[in-house]
C-alpha cells in the first residue's frame, strides 16, 4: 500500500513536517503555487509505521548478505555517515566563496591525491555524479583528444565481451562505433582478435580489469603497448577495482583514463539508483581533458578550477562540483582505512571469493574457469543443474532469497550459459560464506526431489515470484490517484 | 518440426536465413538462440533501406535475461523488417522460423549465402555448445 492510499483530508504529521517555513516571503507571489501540493494527508504514526515496514520489506546489506557479481555490495561504515552528516558540511551552500568552504575543499583535494596514489594516474577528478556519468565523460575526453588532434578518422572504440556491461552503451552515447572482441578461452582478451581489431580507425579500447568473468587480465601490458602502437587509448572501467585495490594499479599497466564508481570499491552507498560517484582519473594523455571543477591547492588554500585554468576540459557534468555529500563517505572511507587498509581490502576480497569458489567446486558445482584463481568475483555456472535436474540459475537466485542470501549476479556475463557471478566482498564472515555455500547445497537436494517447489520460490518474502516477462512488456511506473 | 529446419542456412551467431524466390533472403534468430535468451520483451528492427555488411549488428532482441545483438549474416539492403515484433516480441519465442522472422535483405551477392552453415553444421554447433 502507497502512503498516499493512506490519505484522509485534514490528517496532519507534525513531527514529520517542514520545520520552518520562514523564506517564503522571499519568494515572488507570482512564482507561489495556487492550490496545495497532492501531498498525502496523514498521521505522525502513520508515517511511522509505514517507512518502518517499508524498511522491514527491504532486501538490503545491513539486514542480508548480498554478493551480487560486478556490484561491490560491501557495508557502509556507519561512521563515513556520521562524519559526512555534520552540520558545517550539511550547511555549506554551493554558491559560497571558495574561503568559507576551506574545510570541505580540502577534504576533496586530498581524496583527489589518495585516488590518484591508489590508481597510479597522473590526477583525479571528482565531478561525475555516478558511475555511467564518468563512463560517459571518460569517452568524451577520448574524443576530445583525437578531435585536438585532428584524428577524425578514429571512429572505433573496442570493447571485450567480457567488459561491464555498461561500456559498449557509453562507446555509442559518445558517437563511436563498438567493436565487440572475444574472450579466450581462459578468461583473457583474444590476442589474435584485438589485433586483427586494431588500426587507424580504433579510437581506443573499454576495458574491465579485472573482467566480468571475475579474472585478472594477465596480459594487460602488451595490450596497452598494441592499442598505444595503433593510436589508440586505453579506458579503464573501475567496476572491478575492489580486488586489486592499491595492488595493481591501472596507471601502471597502461591505462590512460579511469573511472571508479565510488559507490563500490570505496562503500558509499549503493543500489537505487544512486546517489553514486564516478570519480575520473587520467595519465598524461588525457590530463587536460578532464571535466571540471577540480579542487586545486595554492599554497595553504584550497579552490576551484574551472574552464579559466583548464581550458582543454571537456567542460561540466553538473551544476556544481560532484556529489559532495557522496563524495565526503567516500573519504571517511579512505581515511579510515589507511594505506595499509586498502591492501587489505584487495586481500580479503580475494580471499573471501576464491574460498567461497573452492566450496561451491568441492560441492560439486561447475566453476566457469576452473583453471584461474578469481579475483574477488567468479562464476558459477549452473548449465549442468538446468540441463539434468531443470532447476535454472534464476531458481537457485529465487530461492536463495528464502535463505536469506540476496541473489548473485544472474545471466550475466552473457557468454557463460546459467551464469550465476559471485562477489562476497571482504566484509562477510566466514561463517556466512559456509552459509551461502549450505544454501546452494540445499537448493540442489530439493530441485532433485521437487522441482516444482523450486520453481515456486521465493516464499518467505513479501512478494512471491514475480512476472517478469509482463513487468517488462507492461511497463507502469507510475501511481496515479483513482478518482 | 525440427529445431533446425533444413530449407535454410545458419550461422554461428544463431541466425537462420532463407532464400526467397523473389532474391531477397529472410532472416531470423533460431530455436536454440530463442530458448537460450528465454522471454522476450522488446525487439529493434533495422530501417528499411539500411545498407548492412556481413556481420554488422543490425536488430536487438531483448529478453528478461539479456539484450544481446543480431548480426546481418550477408551484405545486402534491409528491403523490409518485420513490423508485427515491436507489438508482439513473443512472436520469436513462440514462432522463431516462420511469425518470428526480423527481416528481409536483398543481398548484394547472392552467392555469399553459400559461405554460411548448413543445417547439419550448424546441429553440430549446437551439439557441441551443449
């Protein structure tokens, strides 16, 4: 039920209500709304008790572990909230002069320096607002670098079917033609295939490393060193950075823009929709390209540069600079962690899926590249329980609701058949990853003695499987008041 | 039915085409590529009059399970594209081989056709994948 199917004229909340309506009179009587805003009319306990069940409803990370492959769905240390809810910075306007935000600018600037220590790139930005937004304007400063150059016949941007699923989408929204390149069969790029790939019209490369299929690409180096030759340049998709994290870093290997979805790797939160970021950093090629404004220190002052100082930036994502409030957990993140911290986090992650893939082997369930170590995700995949018992890999999702383990990655990556892609992340115990690995074990017993009980699942949910195929024939998102 | 009827040619990508008696070919996805994507729920044809090289992406079928791209199997002109599947997307699912058809192309030679697979390559294919 929809807290406005809750609403009887002339019901009031008041503890839930604007604290102060001082400021109106500011406003113009010509800008002031006639009638009252279809706002629902209801109870101070009403409001309670409806957001509380709402919250009860919620499949969320504080109440179930949630391994969803190329998600990173790790805690949020409450205390990143805490700090970044603080009043002085709750109650900085963006339109304030740079020397009333001295506190805030610096604590941007050095996420800056530590993002670009943790990647190896030559300087970061923070202007995009999530993840497919710094996709977007890492692309655009490809293009702004090939259109400086006079490069116009670069018209190509490749992507390995095993890049995040998002890259071939933002290749397009920039202008370029994708050219989609295999995978080998042990998880890494198809040599023979990138080179036939390469030439004067490749504008650059999309890559995810490590890939989708939850493997580090071995031979990244001699990769960069082939896509540089033919002219091209290097992205970096920072889906994955959660297993190298301070390990391996991009700059190091080739890459010549990066962006990190903060929201991930560096746990603010996440799922949606966002608000997420999607940080940017680059190499020497692409410095002068980056999108602005980026926090800059003079001396012992923190300020803004804009087009005045980088008049090569691909210009501006948003109003103003980035989401902050996002922005600053992301830094408590980082702070709290430390240097030493961070290769932990690599560490654990690593360690947590390839145990947790060690498991699931031992119990019997086919790993997709047995023959690699996994990075902090891998695949399961299921072909051989679809094919012989009939349970599919979105019955073992469905199911594993109803043990209190949110559902992996399904169907994705596309080129494993009944592919289920895991991710635990380093904060789950080990006692929870025998938990999920108990759960798979189970789910196969009751396939083989009642398929049909499997494929009823979810039960203990507040709703029970859902059409999907009718959800998305029959799209209605929006509520409207019967009258 | 069978899975792979033989009036027609293959590729490794999973689609079928048939030659027509008019020249042009019709092109569709097969049995194996419908049941692999399962439900579908949106399909983008190609405009009418768009020049295709072999292997181009040139429709997207799209599943609850995944978008995933269909590629022209010769080079030719899209002549006509099958306007019944924006309403009923389920058409390929129920009836890959005949309703579910994507598109028409007249091929720029048709001799490229006999480059593509034929049915029993392509049951071997699928034997193989399974």
């Amino acid at each position: 039920m929809l807290i406005f199917e809750h609403s009887r004229e002339g019901r009031r909340a008041y503890a839930q209500a604007p604290r102060q309506l001082a400021g109106l009179a500011d406003i113009p009587e010509s800008y002031r709304r006639r009638s009252p805003a279809l706002l629902p009319e209801v109870s101070e306990l009403q409001v309670v008790r409806h957001y509380t069940r709402l919250s009860q409803k919620n499949f969320s990370i504080d109440t179930q572990a949630y391994p969803l492959g190329s998600c990173t769905m790790k805690y949020n240390p409450r205390a990143c909230n805490t700090l970044a809810m603080l009043p002085e910075f709750l109650a900085r306007h963006p339109y304030a002069p740079d020397r009333f935000g001295q506190g805030v600018l610096a604590c941007l600037w050095e996420l800056q320096e530590i993002l670009t220590a943790v990647t190896g790139m030559k300087g970061v930005s923070l202007a995009p607002m999530a993840g497919a937004q710094g996709e977007l304007a890492g692309v655009a400063m490809i293009r702004a670098y090939h259109e400086a150059r006079g490069a116009h016949e670069r018209t190509e941007i490749i992507v390995p079917d095993a890049a995040h699923g998002t890259n071939p989408a933002t290749a397009v929204m920039c202008g370029y033609k994708v050219r989609e390149i295999a995978t080998a069969t042990d998880g890494d790029v198809d040599m023979a295939a990138l080179k036939q790939a390469l030439g004067p019209q490749t504008a650059g490369i999309m890559l995810t490393n490590p890939s989708t299929v939850g493997v580090f690409e071995r031979r990244i180096e001699e990769i960069a060193r082939l896509v540089h030759e033919a002219g091209g340049l290097l992205y970096y998709d920072g889906a994955n950075l959660n297993a190298i994290l301070g390990k391996a870093r991009p700059g190091d290997m080739g890459f010549d823009v990066i962006h990190l979805n903060l929201h991930k790797t560096f746990s603010t939160p996440h799922g949606g929709g966002g608000p997420g970021a999607g940080a940017l950093g680059a190499g020497e090629r692409l410095h002068a390209f980056m999108p602005i404004p980026i926090v800059a220190r003079e001396g012992e002052h923190y300020r803004w540069h804009t087009e005045t100082e980088r008049p090569q930036s691909i210009g501006r994502l948003s109003t103003f600079g980035g989401n902050v409030g996002v922005l600053l957990r992301a830094y408590v993140y980082t702070r709290l962690l430390g240097r030493e911290g961070m290769y932990r986090v690599a560490e654990f992650a690593t360690l947590n899926a390839n145990y947790l893939m060690a498991r699931l082997r031992a119990a019997g369930f086919q790993i997709a590249y047995p023959q690699r170590r996994a990075s902090h995700e891998f695949i399961v995949s299921l072909k051989r329980e679809a094919k012989e018992i009939g349970a599919t890999a979105m019955d073992f999702a469905k199911r594993l609701l109803d043990y209190g383990f949110h559902a992996p990655t399904t169907y994705f990556p596309l080129l494993v058949a009944e592919a289920l892609l895991i991710e635990p992340t380093e904060t789950e115990t080990k006692e929870e990853l025998d938990g999920f690995v108990a759960a798979m074990c189970r789910i196969r017993d009751e396939a083989r003695a009642d398929l049909a009980f499997v494929k009823g699942a979810p039960y203990k949910l507040p709703v029970r499987r859902l059409d999907e195929v009718r959800a998305a024939r029959e799209l209605n998102l929006s509520w409207k008041p019967s009258v | 039915m069978s899975n792979v009827p033989d009036d027609r040619k293959y590729t490794d990508s999973h689609e079928w085409l048939r030659l027509e008696q008019d020249g042009t070919v019709t092109v569709g996805v097969t049995h194996y590529a419908q049941e692999s994507l399962g439900d579908l729920v949106f399909v983008e044809t190609p405009q009418v009059g768009r020049r295709l090289k072999a292997g181009e992406a040139c429709a997207v079928v799209e599943s609850v399970k995944a978008a995933s791209d269909t590629y022209a199997p010769i080079a030719g002109e899209v002549v006509e594209a099958n306007s019944r599947l924006a309403e009923e997307p389920e058409r390929i699912n129920s009836s890959p081989y005949e309703e579910g058809w994507i598109m028409r192309i007249q091929p720029d030679d048709a001799s490229d056709i006999e480059h593509l697979l034929d049915p029993e390559d392509y049951e071997q294919l699928l034997a193989e994948a399974k």
